[in-house]
C-alpha cells in the first residue's frame, strides 16, 4: 500500500543485527554483555536521530542513516570496551547525513553469494515428520502474511517467493548459489529437484538465471558417488558440496582417504565439474570434530591443482576467538592457513576461504574479525577470499553486506601483521569479482545483463519505497537448534 511500510511499524528492529542466530551447524551462542549494550546505544541513537531528522523510527531506521547510526552505535560500544583492533570505517555525520551514509553504505559493487540456502516448506522432509512437529520453531508467525495459517504454516515464511525477496529485492546480492545442509539422501529440506524450481521462479521473472546450483555429496554415504553423474549431466551444477565431518554413522572422513575422498574428487575430475565446495570448521552435533578441522586441505590442493577447493566457513569456529596465527592451533583458520604452508600453496592458487556465516558472528568481535580477514588475505590470497552469507537463514544478507561494506582493519594490525587495508577495490574483490575465478564459466554469459532485466527493474521500482523485515530465520537457542537438528540429521 502506497505510503504505508507493512513490516515493524513501530520501528523496534535494529538494520544491522547482533543476536544469537545460527545458521543451524552451530549452537547458538549468548550474547554477551557488550553486545547488549552495543543494541541498546543503538536503539537509543535511532530515537534522537530520528528525531533530528524529522522522521519515524521506521522511517530512519531502513534509510541509510539508520544503518550508519547502528554500526555507530557498535563502535562506540566496542571501543570502550578495548575492542579496536576492527572497526566500521564512518563518519560521524553519516547518522544523519542521507547523503554521506549512502556514499559509505550504498554501493554498485558486484556481488556474488556463493552460499546462500533454501528450506522448501513443502518438500518431502515435512511429510516424515510427526504431525505436531514444529521445526523451525524461531520462525516468527507473524514475518509474512503467508505464514499466518496454522500448524507449521509459518514455514511456508521460507517459500520461493519470500526468498527472491530477501535476496534480489532487500539486499544488493546479484548471484547466489544455492547449497545444501548436512543429511541424509532421503530426508533433505531441499532436494536437488527443488533448488532447480526455485532458480526456476527467477527464470519466471523474466530474468537473468540468477541462482546457481551445488550437488550435494557425501561420499561417506550409500549411493551418493553413483548420484553423482545425474547431478552433473541431468541438473547441471556448477560445484559439489560436502560435509567432512557428517556421516550417516557419525563418523567424518578426509578428502584424502583412499576409500571415499578420493574416489570422490576423482569423480568430480572425470566429470568436468571441478570445484569442491567443503564445510570447514563450525563442528556441529555430535559428528567428528577432527574431520571439521582443514588439516586435509593443503594435501587435496597440492595433489589436484586442477580442482578449485572453496574452503566454507575458512574452518572457523565459534568457541575461542582468532587472534594473530598461531601455528600450535589445531583448529579454526589457523588450520587451514597450517596446512596450506605445511604443503606449499601460494596465496591465490586453487584453495578458497568462503565467509558464510564466519562473517555474520564477527560482527560480535571486531578483533577477531580483523585477525580472521587479515590472515585469509594473507595465506589464501587477496583474490580468493569469497562472499558467503548463509542467508536465509540470517534472512536478508543486506545488514552483512553494509557491515562489510565498511568495516576497516585497524592501521596498529595491519602494521604490526602485514594485513591490508580494506579499500574499496579489495571489498569489490570479496564481494564478487574473487568468485568469476572458479565459476566464471558458468556466469560470464549472464553478467551483461544484470541491469536491465526484469529483477533489476523490480528492484529499481521497490527501491523507491523498501520495506524490509529485518528478521532472521535460523535457530536462536539450543532448543531451536537440537530441534532443527533432529530433522536434518533423522
């Protein structure tokens, strides 16, 4: 309805958000002190800006200047606290400068996702469920008018539609690949056959085929390495997703092992699609940590140089922060840079650290967050950092993108490192240019056509009024999350 916003017209969510949301492969963690405060200072500053500025909290909050005076807030309350080695790289005034916090903010930049996730609410997961299982609880009723019917009708808030609205019209993202979660071969929330429907409903839109597809294969797992030529000949994905440290009896494997990895990657080889995209870090449930940890990588690397290794999640891990590399480490990304030096791989070679989910709980810290992106650039290589949000389980990744879009490493680390500096080009780099590397032959075609098709034109249009609904989807507590783990892993 022509001037009327339909989401949160009260203006009680944050643009940019710091909570206890997981994308489902982690236990959500608390939220600590700090990170409370930082909230309130920002509801606080989104009251007297908006104020200032002449405007409802609504209003301010999904213009620009309510994004600029949230991560604001955040800086101000991290650096009381001592946190300064990162920081959201802003003017003051651009918390009630339109014009400044769009020029900071705002941005034309390519942008690649090369994890994003959809959940069919109808698909066949659901119909082995008890009839008053209710997965996905933290979904909130009320988030879209699809979803207020009864039962697990508020699922139906993950649909196509909602999805190309988050994604294509909420946030800046101009590709995407669709990925799979962790589970067995008959209790998947997105079937291959489904993810083709939903890059489908783009196609619908008279528009440039905008999503991507990963084959989902586990070689730990019956039946999944025969699976394997129809996905290539008869779906045409663009890369393979594996899960290390999942299997069906709860025990991970490596890339390496002669009796799976291997025969998995030489699969992959001998049907032209040679990229592997590899769940790394983020252990989850009670699944082999060991195999979460990137100690195979630099092995695989080094014996295939033909096969592009796209390290998810760059083997973070949410229970220590990083800090400068430390070689005693065993886990997070000091594992995989370890085994990158132990076996020889350059900076932009054939390895890739991907950021999804990584990036959206560094938002909490900005030490760890300058560390964790310092060490990549240096040890994987300025041109093969990659964009990643795990959206939708965050729901729009536009908050992650206008984080990033400004977030600095401090000069005293970047001296005392080597780390760059995050400028303009490098964020481009990341955003998407990085991934054109492994997947530039699937998308060379598409990219002159992004602004003129149909979602562009969409996006023009909606732009003039947006109206965001700055919610999240995933677990928020271990209660969602054992939850959404039983039907992923039953």
């Amino acid at each position: 309805m022509p001037g009327k916003l339909l989401h949160d017209p009260l203006g009680q969510r944050l643009p940019i958000k710091l909570d206890t949301t997981s994308n489902g492969e982690f236990l959500p963690v608390p939220l600590a002190r700090i990170h409370h405060r930082a909230n309130a200072l920002a509801q606080s500053l989104a009251t007297s800006n908006a104020r200032r500025r002449g405007l409802g909290r609504r209003n301010f909050l999904v213009s620009a200047c309510g994004a600029a005076t949230t991560l604001l807030a955040f800086n101000s309350a991290f650096a009381a606290t001592g946190r300064r080695g990162g920081y959201f790289e802003l003017e003051a005034e651009a918390a009630l400068d339109p014009q400044l916090a769009s020029a900071r903010l705002d941005g034309r930049e390519f942008i690649f996702d090369v994890q994003g996730h959809f959940v069919n609410p109808d698909g066949r997961w659901t119909r082995q469920l008890p009839d008053d299982a209710r997965p996905l609880q933290s979904m909130p009723k009320a988030s879209c008018a699809a979803g207020e019917g009864p039962g697990r009708a508020y699922l139906d808030c993950l649909n196509s539609e909602q999805f190309v609205q988050d994604v294509f019209m909420d946030s800046d993202t101009d590709l995407m690949v669709l990925s799979f979660v962790p589970s067995r071969a008959d209790a998947e929330p997105l079937t291959i056959e489904e993810a083709a429907a939903t890059a489908d409903l783009v196609e619908r839109l008279d528009g440039t085929h905008r999503l991507l597809l990963h084959g989902r294969v586990n070689p730990n797992q019956d039946g999944d390495l025969e699976a394997m030529d129809q996905l290539a000949e008869r779906w045409g994905v663009c890369a393979w997703k594996t899960y290390t440290q999942w299997g069906p009896d709860g025990r991970g494997f490596w890339l390496d092992d002669e009796d799976s990895g291997i025969p998995f990657l030489e699969k992959a080889r001998q049907l032209g699609v040679k990229i592997v995209a590899v769940h790394k870090g983020l252990p989850f449930g009670q699944q082999s940590y060991e195999h979460s940890t990137c100690a195979d990588i630099g092995r695989v690397a080094r014996r295939y140089p033909d096969i592009s290794f796209l390290v998810y999640h760059s083997g973070f891990v949410t229970g220590s922060a990083e800090g400068p590399y430390d070689p005693e480490r065993s886990d997070g990304v000091d594992s995989l840079v370890t085994s990158l030096r132990e076996n020889g791989i350059a900076p932009n070679s054939n390895v890739y650290a991907e950021l999804g989910s990584t990036w959206r709980y560094l938002l909490r810290d900005p030490d760890s967050a300058a560390h964790t992106l310092g060490k990549l650039f240096l040890a994987v290589g300025e041109d093969n950092v990659l964009w990643g949000t795990d959206s939708i389980w965050y729901g729009s990744p536009q908050d992650q993108i206008q984080a990033f879009r400004s977030f600095q490493i401090a000069e005293p680390l970047r001296e005392q490192y080597g780390y760059p500096q995050m400028t303009p080009q490098l964020r481009a780099k990341v955003f998407g240019l990085n991934a054109l590397k492994p997947y530039g032959k699937y998308v060379s075609d598409l990219l002159p056509g992004f602004g003129l098709d149909r979602v562009a034109t969409l996006r023009a249009e909606y732009r003039q009024q947006p109206d965001p609904h700055f919610r999240t989807y995933g677990p928020r507590t271990r209660r969602e999350f054992f939850n959404l783990m039983r039907w992923q892993q039953s």
